[in-house]
C-alpha cells in the first residue's frame, strides 16, 4: 500500500482517526466479548448437562478415588492380595500405581514410575487413615476445575490475540479507500485505490467503483479545464471584432458592411453559448423529455439554418421520439452548421425509421472523411489538422456535444463516407 506523503496528512484527517483508532479498536473489543460469552455459554451449558444428569466429571474423579481407597481399604493388611489389585490395575488400566504409608514412605509400586501424579486416594477403615494410593499415567491429564479453566483462558486468550489480526485485515481496506476519498477531496484526482494483497470481496468491488469514479472526475474536471480555457480564448476574438466594429460604426465607416459582420459575431457567440448550456443541461442530468414528430423537428432545424425543405429526405414512417426539444434542436444545429462549415454545404437532412431506431443524418458535399476520423470527429476540440479553427468558426465542441445528446437519450452517433463524395453523420435515437 501507499505511503502517504507529508508523513500523515492522513493519519490526522477525521475519517482516518476514526479508522485507525475506533473501528478496529471496536472490532477488536466486539471480538473479544463474542469470545467470552462463547465460553461463559459453553460453561452454563457443560453445567446445566452435568445437573440435568446428576453429576459432574469432578463428582465422577471422586467417586473414582473412593473406589480405589475402599479396594485397598479391603487388602490392606493382606500384602499378596494387595499386589495383586496392584498389578492388576495397572496392567489393566496401563497405569502407575504407587502405594504409600501414611507418613509418605513408599511400601509399593506397580508398572512404570512417573513423576506426576494423576490424582492420589486416601485408603481409609472406619475412619483411620491406612495410607495413600497414587496414580499417575504417562500422558498428561488435567486434574481438577482449575487447570481447566486456565486452558479454556488460555484459549480464549490466543483467540482473541487472532481476532485482532482479522480486525486490522479487516479495517486496512478501508484505512486505504478512506485515504483515497481524502486525496481526492482534497483535489488529488490522480488518486487511485491499490489495495493489493489485502483487496478481496467487497472491499475490492468498492476500491473499483471508487477508482472509476475518480477516474471520471478527473477526465470532467480536466475537460472543464480544457473547455474554460478554449471558451475564454474563443470569446475574446469577437468581442474584440465586436468592439472594432461599433467604432467603425460610429465613425460612419461601412456601417451596413460592419452591422452585418457584428450580427454575425453575435450568431458566432450565441452558438457557443447555446452549446455551453445543452452540455450543462447535460451533465446535470436536467432533461425535459416530450414526445415530438421527428419530421417537423427536422423541417424546423432546416428552417432555423435557412435552408429549404427541399433538402428534407424522409425513408419511411419514422415514429415519434421522447426526447428534450432543446437538446435535439441544438444537436440539429451543430449537424447543419458542421456540414456548412467543414463539409461544402448540406446536400440533405435524412430521416429514417428502421428497427425501433429513428436515425438522423445530415449528408454533405465535402472532401469525406479520413481513415480513423469516423470515431475522432465526435472527440472535443478535435479539428482537422490542415483547418484553421478561428477562420471556421469552430471551437470543436459541436459534434461531441451532438454525441453526448444522443447518449443522454439512449442512442448513439454515426458517420460514414457517401459513395458519391462527401460525409454523411449524425444520430441514431429509439423509437417511441
């Protein structure tokens, strides 16, 4: 994972605080109350098995030592008979049995001697102490409720020791995807979520929705730059043509002559703020979708360019569209406007209707299209190399804006070369 730079600029942000130092705490402390109710529980149960049953594995050990001292208790004073229980215990039993007197002196041993005692019998007549039985065995047994609840915490311990291990695994993801959405707070939209070997599940899923969402941001903010910058360069040049002239004007100098090229600065600057506003409208998702007559939203556009009706083609009975009368309009204009600029003049506007889509199209007389330009032409700010933008007119707005229309509404854009010269592009949107 990544070192953030500054030494913590993370480490003291709110939501990195809270990570590092509540949640896996918290974890950490759930686990461990998970673990000690398991084993308060797991005790009542053993309890309430051993009390529905009438006895306990402690009552079972001394029922078993009463036996073996009352055995004894019977041989005792009879040494052949003694040994022989002896030996018959621990041959049976696989056991070590040593027999003391009272007074710890040792009067008999049976099979192998170990160092530990299992547990030890009192042989006991008629309330006298005779002596002292001792078994012990070479595998190790737990002798009593002590040593039992010391390895029930011992375990409990090393469990909750492992639980927070799973703790940090758990919250490092999220310490990386909480830093991530601070850089990018921040403005750092270069950051990305690396989660490597600690990506898994949904925490990866998350780290991908993130990064795709920074890389979307990125690629609008960068976009937003780019268009600022070229918007602010592109009206500077006819408000400055705009200024020359309203001084001509008033200087008496070629006033019709400068009316006209003013009123065509204007359309200039009107244009690009119409496409300003449709990209807007479009990134707010602001769309106010009617159902609309393809063929007389195509006669409108061909009237609002002034060009004839004529130059209308209709294939078919298109359907009605539900689409943004706005938006379409403007996506109308800047076909026509591409064609009259950058394609010798608009041959014809075609519409058709074909498989559930309506298609658009606005067929010029130019030179067509290069190799590769299908695709590039809908790019923003694309311009052909050998063009000139001020002296068409064009910011390279116009066709990606006409492609961002036809996806806000479920379409997408074409263009292709006519086999009689020229280009033909425009859009394709579902039917109604």
């Amino acid at each position: 994972m990544r070192r953030r730079g500054g030494g913590g600029r993370w480490a003291r942000s709110r939501l990195g605080c809270y990570l590092r130092a509540r949640l896996q705490r918290r974890l950490f402390l759930w686990f461990g109350l998970a673990i000690l109710v398991s084993l308060l529980a797991g005790g009542g149960a053993m309890y309430a098995v051993s009390a529905m049953g009438g006895r306990s594995p402690w009552m079972d050990m001394a029922r078993v030592q009463s036996f073996i001292g009352g055995r004894f208790a019977e041989v005792w004073d009879e040494p052949r008979a003694r040994d022989a229980l002896g030996h018959s215990m621990s041959n049976d039993l696989d056991l070590g049995v040593r027999v003391s007197a009272p007074n710890g002196a040792v009067i008999a041993t049976y099979g192998r001697p170990c160092a530990r005692s299992w547990f030890v019998a009192p042989v006991v007549r008629e309330g006298q102490k005779l002596g002292v039985v001792a078994v012990c065995t070479e595998r190790q047994h737990w002798g009593g409720p002590p040593r039992f609840l010391v390895a029930v915490l011992a375990a409990g311990l090393l469990l909750w020791i492992l639980s927070g291990a799973v703790a940090r695994r758990l919250t490092r993801p999220l310490e990386e995807l909480a830093g991530v959405a601070g850089e990018i707070g921040r403005g750092v939209y270069s950051a990305r979520a690396r989660l490597g070997r600690h990506g898994h599940g949904e925490a990866q899923i998350l780290a991908e929705a993130m990064n795709d969402m920074a890389a979307r941001i990125e690629r609008q903010v960068t976009d937003q730059r780019e268009l600022l910058a070229a918007v602010s360069h592109e009206l500077r040049t006819p408000l400055g043509h705009m200024r020359l002239l309203t001084e001509l004007a008033r200087d008496g100098v070629n006033v019709e002559k400068s009316l006209d090229q003013l009123d065509r600065e204007v359309m200039e600057m009107d244009a690009l703020v119409g496409d300003l506003l449709a990209s807007s409208r479009i990134d707010f998702k602001a769309l106010s979708k009617d159902r609309i007559d393809a063929v007389e939203a195509g006669r409108r556009a061909l009237e609002r360019a002034g060009l004839e009706d004529d130059k209308l083609v209709v294939e078919g009975a298109p359907e009605p569209i539900e689409a943004d009368p706005t938006l379409l309009g403007r996506a109308f204009a800047n076909l026509l406007d591409n064609a009259k600029k950058h394609g010798g003049g608009v041959v014809a506007l075609r519409i058709a209707m074909g498989e559930g889509v309506v298609t658009f199209e606005v067929e010029d007389g130019g030179r067509g299209l290069a190799a590769g330009e299908e695709a590039r032409i809908f790019e923003p700010f694309y311009r052909r190399p050998d063009e000139k933008a001020r002296e068409q007119g064009s910011l390279g707005l116009g066709l990606s804006l006409v492609q961002r229309i036809a996806e806000a509404h479920g379409g997408r854009t074409r263009a292709s070369n006519r086999p009689e010269g020229g280009a033909r592009i425009g859009f394709e949107l579902p039917g109604g």
